[in-house]
C-alpha cells in the first residue's frame, strides 16, 4: 500500500497569530510558486492555540492545500482545568492533527505514557489524526538500546487501540539527541527505529495496520537531509521543528522528491 509523504511543522511557541497569517501564506505561495504539484505530500502546520483560529480563516479562505493541528490536548473532555484546551474546541477550528507526546511535553510536563494514550485517544474520538511521538534520550541511544526503549513507549502510547485506529494515526519518531541539535540521525538510524515501530503494530495488530500507518522521522530535519532520509522504506515523513519556521526551508522540505538523496 502506498502511504503518502506528510510533512508537518511543529512551530513549537514561536510566532504570534500575525507573524502565523504571513508564514502560511508565504509557505503557500512557495509551495505554489514553481507549479510543482506537491498533491503528492500531505503539507500541515503545528502552530501554538493562539494562533489556530488565524490559520484556520486563511486555510479556509483561501482554499490552501495546507492542513494545520495542535501541539497538544486535554485529556479531559470539558470543566475545570485551567489552561487546558480541548479535543472538542480543537476539532471546531478544524484542526486535522494533534501531536501528542512530544518530547518536551514528556520532560517537562512529565507525560507518561499512559497520559499521552489518553490524549491521543481524545484526539482521535474527536476526529482527529495523533501524530505520537516517541523517541529515546542519548544515554538510552549510547547504549544502543533505542529499539526497546522506543518499542515499550509505543506500546504504552497506542494501548487498547485497535488495528483500524493505529492504521488510520501517525507514530513520529524523534531521537531525542536530534531535536534541536542540529546533529541529524543518519537515515540508517531512522530506517532502523522506524521500521521497527512498524514490525511492533505488524507483531500486535496485523499486517494491514503495519502497512497503513504511517511513521515519522523528526530531529533537524533540513531540505539539505530530507530527501535521504526519505528514501528509507520505513519512513513516511517528517515532523519538523525549527526548519518549518522558515518557509523557503519548510516549502524544500515539502518538496524532498525534487533533491537528490544524497
Ligand atoms: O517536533 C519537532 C521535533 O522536535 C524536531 O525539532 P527540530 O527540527 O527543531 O530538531
């Protein structure tokens, strides 16, 4: 089954609901500006909440081919959790995605595993695709035990979903000692964890789910690195933090199939 390519730009807290509208539209026009038809490539932006409402009315006015989500959820439905935002009120600015587990959520907002099936879960009831990240620190990767370690956060992440769900949602791996470092993972090293998240949804929920979902690198992910790290079979995308912050970066990373996999 041929899965298609989804690049998603993690903003992280970066740009206002102003400097969100000119992004977008330069990444748009970007896109666009060469006629190369990147049909082929699911594009989706990540801003911050303050932001969502913004995007949605340009997206939506201008019928751009870009998809947006959120870089968190509540995994409680309604009430008195203050700061919170729900799945519901993400859902109703048309989010289509929700990163869940990010790396710096589960460090410094000490995310579990548990909580971050929970969120994910959420997102999905809602309507909207988890993009779940797992991923191991440096230490884990040292000792050469990032297989286990990532396989037990999937396995605690997707608990009790069901082979249909997981073939429909996205598992993002992000080593650690990548995201924002500027020291890339070789796509062997991609390829290695990725398709080792595959062969876990293979061994636990079947061949067809193993072969829909799709499963993400992410950790300085440049246009420079992209296309090589595209080029492993096991790799369906990127999530793209500080690249996608810069529209021309973002935009060739989008367009990964045009550059050489050197
Ligand atoms: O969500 C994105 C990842 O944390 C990667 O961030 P980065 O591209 O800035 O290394």
């Amino acid at each position: 089954m041929a899965r298609t390519p989804l690049m998603a730009g993690n903003w992280k807290m970066n740009l206002t609901h102003v400097e969100a509208v000119a992004l977008v539209q330069k990444l748009a026009w970007t896109l666009d500006d060469k006629k190369h038809d990147y049909a082929g490539v699911e594009v989706v932006v990540v801003p911050p909440f303050t932001d969502l409402r913004s995007v949605q009315t340009l997206v939506d006015g201008d019928k751009l081919k870009i998809a947006y989500g959120a870089q968190d959820v509540s995994a409680h439905d309604a009430g008195a959790y203050t700061g919170e935002v729900s799945a519901a009120m993400l859902a109703k600015l048309g989010c289509g995605y929700v990163v869940t587990g990010h790396s710096e959520r589960r460090e410094y907002h000490g995310e579990s595993d548990a909580l971050v099936n929970t969120k994910s879960r959420k997102a999905l009831d809602a309507g909207m695709t988890p993009i779940v990240c797992v991923g191991e620190p440096l230490e884990v990767r040292k000792a050469g035990e990032q297989v286990s370690y990532t396989l037990e956060q999937v396995a605690g992440s997707l608990a009790g979903f069901t082979a249909e769900e997981v073939a429909g949602l996205v598992v993002a791996y992000e080593p650690v000692w990548a995201i924002g470092t500027g020291e890339v993972a070789t796509p062997e090293d991609a390829q290695e964890v990725c398709s080792a998240i595959r062969g876990w949804v293979a061994e636990n929920l079947g061949a067809e789910a193993a072969d829909a979902v799709r499963v993400l690198y992410g950790g300085s992910v440049k246009a420079a690195n992209a296309a090589a790290i595209m080029a492993k079979d096991d790799v369906d995308g990127c999530l793209v933090g500080g690249a996608s912050l810069v529209a021309d970066e973002f935009a060739g990373i989008c367009r990964f199939a045009e550059l050489p996999a050197v």
